[in-house]
C-alpha cells in the first residue's frame, strides 16, 4: 500500500507493505513507516520524524504515530537495555530487586536516561512477569532486528 504524501507528515524514505513484515502482527494495520519532515514543523523551522503509518481498512488512521528522530532512537535504546535486563532477571525472585528498581543510567547529552523498573504499577507482579513472559516467546523476532541493527551501526563505524 502506497503512503499518502498529501498529509502534514512529508515522507522521503519510506518502508511500504510493512504489514508483511510487522513481528507477529497477523492482518497489521500498520502499512507503512517512514522518514520524512516532521507534520509540526513552523515556518523557518524544519524537524525530521519518523511516522508509523496505519490503515483502517478505510482511511489512514489517527493513530499513526509519528516521532522525532532522536525519540526513536532513545525507544530503541530503552528497548535493548530492557532486554538486556530480562536476560538476568532470574536472579530476582520477583524478576527484580525489591530494594533498588533502577536498572540503568544510561548518559545522555549531559544528563542521563534513567532505566528501572516501574515500582508504582499496583499490577507489577503480575505485569513484570507477563512482559518477560513476552520476550521470551518473541525473543527470535527482537533478535534478528537487533541483529540486523548492530551490523548496519557497525557498518556506520558505531
């Protein structure tokens, strides 16, 4: 399906047919993603976003969502150190530590990202152990995308 180039959002690179590709997503309404100028941008001012582009079925849907670049970026980091965590988890009896939620402080621009896990969720017991559950069960899907991730920021001469 062809991205609308007719909305706010200005693609320039895109990914068509993504819902082919979209994890474990059967039928996604998630057609399209892509790089382009933001839909916010005022006059003079001009910010990159990326835009995960869906489809009702009927019309593109408000739900599209659509993100500054370095937002990306920072999911995609929160996303790995999660996973990273999860690996060791075990070792907690509630797959973290009571005493210190914090994960990681990952430096960032002269502050730092602070990673932990969520103690205020009154459902946490049961949610933390879901959200492992999860990765687990889709630990190949995340991990060919990590894995093609690290060979294309290896290849940039990260």
């Amino acid at each position: 399906m062809k991205i609308p180039t007719s909305l706010k959002h200005k693609p320039v690179v895109v990914s068509e047919d993504y819902d082919k590709i979209d994890g474990r997503a059967v039928d996604s309404d998630a057609k399209g993603l892509s790089v382009g100028l933001a839909q916010w941008n005022d006059r003079g001012k001009v910010d990159v976003s990326a835009k995960v582009w869906r489809y009702t079925g009927e019309k593109w849907s408000r739900q599209s969502e659509e993100m500054p670049l370095h937002r990306v970026l920072d999911l995609a980091i929160l996303v790995c150190r999660t996973k990273k965590y999860f690996q060791d988890a075990y070792r907690y009896p509630k797959l973290y530590d009571e005493k210190n939620a914090q994960i990681d402080r990952i430096p960032l621009q002269g502050g730092a990202m602070n990673v932990a896990v969520c103690t205020d969720n009154e459902m946490l017991d049961e949610d933390i152990q879901l959200l492992a559950s999860n990765l687990a069960t889709d630990d190949e899907l995340l991990s060919e995308r990590m894995k093609r991730l690290a060979e294309i920021l290896g290849e940039m001469g990260y």
